[in-house]
C-alpha cells in the first residue's frame, strides 16, 4: 500500500501532507484542477492528474490503482450552501468510486473548531456539512482515519496579513493549540504504519501550547522579520456586520467567531503517544518564513 491517491494536494493543508508522503517513500497520485499550478507547487515525484470532484469517471482513473486516497476536501469562502460542496456532494462521489474500486482505506483531514456548532446556539451550514461529511465517511464501511486539527500557523502568513496589517478580533479569551502543517504531516505519515487492516482512527491534531488569538498574532508578529507588521483588533460587532455579508465577508465572519469562542480542551495526548509531538513553535514558524 505504496501509492497514495490524493484530492486536495495542492492546498494549503494538502501540499506539506503531500511531500511527507513522498519523504517517506510513498507515490503520491494528485488529482488537481491544473496541472501547471501543481506542478509549480508539488514536488517533481508526484504524478499529477487533472480531473474533477463532479465526474465520477475521473475518480475511478484515480482510484482504480491506489489503496489509499487522502483527501484535503476544501471549501470555495465565496461559495453558497446550494452550491456543489466537496465535503457534501463531492464525498459522495468519491465515497462511491472507492467502493467500486477497492478502496482499502480513507484518510481526511477535518476540523476541531467544528465542534463549535450547535454551542451558544451557533449554527452555520458550514459546519453542518462537515459534520456530515464525517458521519458518511464512518458510515461507509471502508476503514478510515480522520483528522481532527486546531488552529494552523500557516493561515497567518497565507490568509491573515493584509498590506502589512493584521486585523484580529478584541475577544480573544479562548486557546486554540496552534499546530504547522509539517507537523501535521509527518503525523499523517505516521498514522499508516499504526492502521493494518480494517482498524478505523480517529485523531485530534494540536500543537505544543494553547494560546488565545491575540498571545499567537504577538508571537508570530514579533519573530516575522520579512516586514513590519501592525496587529490591529476589530470590534465584535464588526463581525455580526460581516456575517449579514454573502460570499467571503459571510464566511470570515463565521469561522472567526467559532475560533474565538470555541472553548478547546487540549485532548491531543493520545495523538502525541502514537503519532508523535508536534514541536514547531509560532516562534520557529515565523523565523523559518523570515529566512525563506
């Protein structure tokens, strides 16, 4: 069980996953929208394939000769509930693929935040969809490991700087456990020595320290020597304003509010028995982007 088939590769939680596979000896089949953004993105080993979540004959060509598929099922910020969903529509094409095609184990990346529905009466459709995406892939009948991440370093330099700012919430209470994606990876690689046979897992992924929003942004703000840095701090009414926005504004709006309050319990341990402690710090993180 060498070959990998991959959707999702060449995102931002796909692409460190992708070459820890390929670290550790794995060929890794990347079915991608474009095959010149992955090539310019993956690692030259991998072996890219240009198909689509919606065309059931491109995932039986991905499938048909891996016994493993990964899969990085990423959301459109700007998209609709009605809408093709990955994490709705798109498993269930793939779940049925995989059983057409032997497929003897699936691994997924998910969330923890998602945890946050239904708390303080928090409802989004976003996470409904996640939710349910889990319980289908558990109601298969193919053996699975699913991933369970905290907040991830990456998305301050990828999605949080803007001209040099960084805009973040007043109500910064809660701690998330920030983890980087390699750590992750290198957990996710780990994880198939620990899966023979039909065994199903699943794992919470979080980092060595919790800390609250406003603690992360500081750290990463103070060790980030590529540019000056400016953390600004938005009212909570600023985000009730965003999530009366369609598209994009609607979607920070939400998952900033699950990440400030949803209360996470570091429930981790188990995960650092078996797959190792993470030991990437926001501090090393923000150094290691300065010196790239």
């Amino acid at each position: 069980m060498k070959k990998i088939a991959f959707i999702g590769a060449t995102g931002m939680l796909g692409k460190p996953v992708a070459e820890e596979f390929i670290n550790a000896g794995y060929t890794v089949n990347a079915m991608v929208r474009s095959i010149e953004k992955a090539k310019k993105l993956l690692p030259q080993e991998c072996e890219n394939f240009q198909g689509d979540l919606q065309n059931e004959e491109d995932l039986n060509k991905l499938l048909k000769d891996s016994e493993i598929v990964y899969l990085n099922l990423a959301l459109d910020k700007s998209s609709k509930e009605s809408d093709f969903q990955p994490e709705r529509d798109g498993i269930d094409n793939i779940l049925k693929s995989a059983k057409k095609n032997g497929t003897k184990r699936i691994m997924m990346i998910s969330s923890i935040v998602m945890n946050y529905q239904g708390v303080n009466n928090f409802d989004w459709w976003v996470f409904r969809i996640k939710h349910e995406c889990v319980k289908k892939v558990k109601n298969s009948g193919i053996p699975y490991t699913i991933f369970y991440p905290s907040s991830l370093m990456e998305t301050f330099n990828s999605e949080m700087i803007q001209n040099n700012r960084m805009t973040i919430s007043k109500e910064t209470t809660v701690k998330n456990w920030w983890i980087s994606c390699n750590d992750y990876g290198k957990q996710v690689v780990k994880s198939l020595e620990l899966t023979p046979g039909n065994e199903c897992k699943e794992y919470t992924v979080q980092g060595p320290v919790g800390l609250t929003m406003k603690e992360a942004a500081t750290l990463f703000v103070d060790n980030y020597s590529k540019a000056k840095i400016k953390i600004s701090y938005a009212p909570m009414f600023a985000l009730k304003i965003m999530k009366l926005i369609p598209g994009k504004f609607n979607y920070l709006g939400n998952i900033v509010e699950a990440l400030i309050k949803y209360n996470e319990k570091f429930t981790s341990q188990k995960t650092w028995d078996e797959l190792g402690k993470p030991t990437t710090t926001i501090e090393e993180y923000a150094k290691s982007l300065s010196s790239k």
